[in-house]
C-alpha cells in the first residue's frame, strides 16, 4: 500500500477516534485463538489459482470480532506473541504471518506498519491460544 494512501486512512482514523472523544491506542493486549496451519490457510483451484480457505476466513472473523473495542494503531508497531500451541508441529514464522493478516485492519491499519517482532513458542495442550501485545512506537 502506497504511502499516500496509508497516510490518508491514518488521518481518517485519528479523526473518528477525536469525534468519540477517544485517542488511538498505546499499548493493546490479547489473548486471541491459536491461528490456523498455513497449508490450511491457503487453498488451490484445479486451475491453479489460489484463494483463502473457508477455515481461514472463520478466523479472520473470528479475530476481528474479538479485536472489535482495542481501537487501530496509525503510527508504527512492536509486536510481541506468544504462542502457545497444542501440539508439537508447525513452524512459528507461518503462525505469524497468519496472526498478522488476521489482526490487519483491526488492530493497525496494515502490516508494513509492523518495524518490530518477537514471538516465542510455547506448548499447551490444554489451551491453545495466542497472547499478543501491539505496542505502537
């Protein structure tokens, strides 16, 4: 996304966040559901054409339901996750670039607003999840 256009919906946004009386937030803490497998995120057509999963879209919903109310980052962002699988399987760099798309648009405006990571990897059969803090910089 060009600058320009970043830009411009940064603008917007800090304007609907002044008309309710609200600043754009600092530091945003979830715990959000542990995101899908990349090979289930993305599917082929018989053509070769590639499209998101119906499993995929679920979860995006999903995230921006529970992100609804922790307002949108407009400057650039850290971002810390911990995730904390149910099983011993999947690699952490494709974890991340699902939980990022997910969180695009509700949490910050778009990824490349992102200058900071940090995700560690932990095990929890029993409570899968992702703890994620967003901390705009």
């Amino acid at each position: 996304m060009p600058n320009e256009q970043i830009n411009a919906i940064q603008l917007h946004l800090l304007s609907r966040f002044a008309a309710r009386g609200l600043m754009p937030p600092t530091i945003v803490k979830l715990t959000l559901p542990f995101p899908p497998s990349s090979n289930r995120y993305w599917r082929k057509t018989r053509h070769g054409r590639v499209y998101v999963s119906d499993e995929a879209k679920n979860y995006r919903d999903e995230i921006a339901l529970l992100t609804k109310r922790c307002g949108i980052a407009i400057g650039d962002v850290s971002f810390t996750a911990k995730f904390y699988r149910p099983r011993k399987s999947g690699d952490l760099d494709n974890r991340i670039k699902i939980l990022l798309d997910a969180l695009q648009g509700n949490c910050f405006v778009d990824d490349s607003q992102v200058v900071e990571i940090h995700a560690y990897r932990f095990d929890d059969r029993e409570k899968p999840r992702v703890e994620v803090e967003i901390r705009e910089i």
